[in-house]
C-alpha cells in the first residue's frame, strides 16, 4: 500500500470491498494512512480490558466474588488465554476476506458483552448451580470465569490488538516500522497507565460498575 500523499489509495484486494466505499480517502487535504494511525492506536488501547494488564486488576475481586484460590484462578485464565490463541488464526482469515472495519466492529462488540458477563459472573455461577458457604459451587465459578476470559482474551487482546495493528500496516510501506513505533509509543504508555485508572474506576464505582462503565 502506498504511504505517500501523492497516491494515497491502497488497491482493494480481491474479495474485499473497495477502499473507496463509505467514502474516497483520496479527497482528505492529507495522506488518510495518518488518520487511520490514531484509530488504529486508539483501537489497540480499546483491548486493554483483555489484555493482562486489564484483568489484573480484578484479580482479588474476582477471587473474592467466585470463592476460588489464585491458582486456581489463573488456571482459568492459563486454559482461557490458549484456548483463544487457537481461533486467531481462523479470525485471520475471516478478516481478510471482511475486511477491518467490520471485524473492528463486531470484535468491539464481543469484548462489550463479554465485560457484561464478567461483571456478573459471580451471580451467573450462583445461578446456574446454587452455593457452598455462600460462595458459588466452586467448578461452576471456574466454568464460568474460564468462558469469561476466553472471550475477553479473544475480543480484546486477541481481535482488537490484531485488526487494528494489521489495518494500521495496511496503509503503509515505506514507513512500516516508523508508524509501528509511533504506535507502540502510545500504545505502551497507555497499558502501563491502565492498573492506576482501573484501580480509580473500582474504588469510585465497584468492580463490576467499573466493567459495566467500560462495556458501556
């Protein structure tokens, strides 16, 4: 894809809608692949709720919410975490043939929903099978958190962190690695910063506001 303003327009691939519909990039006062940059960026810091970072810091609510220890906890996070790696493949190709926008899109959506069921997992649990010492049945709880991290890690570390970085690549050839770096600048500081502002959430609106204002 060309990465000068001279010739601003990628040359749609086959299969794939033109990259002139909804609009033609080609009328912007500037090259459009700078545009799609700060998306793309902005998009990658939209994953932070699946990334590790972002589960993180729910850590403790979550072990007191569910009754399970830490061990076994980041067990359903382990299984969660690899289980999802095995679908990106499948999702690449998938956004090959859709394209970014659309995968962006439904891949945003998912991650929404599934903070939704992270919010309430604890009840979910309690649901399905009943308590133990007011706690949810234990391997009801680790069933119910491993779907949980499943989808946020496909969602969020997994769609979102791809779609946008490839999408960003698109657009760019010469300056491939300048973007990715400018990227990454932004996108390291933001994760890093993540923990502080969830921490902030949680003790102004509670774990689950806190993940229900992000879904939002």
């Amino acid at each position: 894809m060309p990465d000068d303003s001279t010739q601003p327009l990628a040359t749609p691939t086959t299969g794939v809608a033109s990259s002139r519909i909804p609009f033609d990039p080609a009328r912007w006062p500037f090259f459009y692949g700078w545009f799609i940059v700060v998306l793309g960026t902005i998009g990658i810091l939209m994953s932070i709720p699946g990334q590790t970072m972002g589960v993180s810091a729910f850590t403790d609510s979550l072990i007191d919410a569910l009754g399970l220890t830490r061990v076994q906890l980041s067990t359903a996070y382990m299984f969660g975490t690899i289980a999802s790696s095995f679908v990106l493949t499948p999702v690449g190709r998938l956004s090959d043939r859709v394209g970014s926008r659309v995968m962006a899109f439904w891949g945003a959506v998912v991650l929404g929903l599934v903070l939704v069921w992270l919010s309430q997992c604890d009840r979910i649990a309690i649901f399905l099978r009943g308590t133990e010492g007011g706690k949810p049945v234990g391997w009801v709880a680790f069933a119910v958190i491993l779907v949980g991290f499943f989808f946020v890690r496909l969602s969020g570390q997994g769609v979102l962190t791809l779609i946008n970085r490839n999408m960003m690549m698109k657009w760019f050839s010469r300056y491939r690695g300048l973007v990715n770096a400018m990227s990454g600048l932004f996108v390291s500081f933001g994760f890093s910063f993540a923990p502080r502002i969830l921490k902030g959430g949680m003790a102004d609106y509670g774990w689950r506001g806190t993940w229900l204002l992000i879904a939002a």
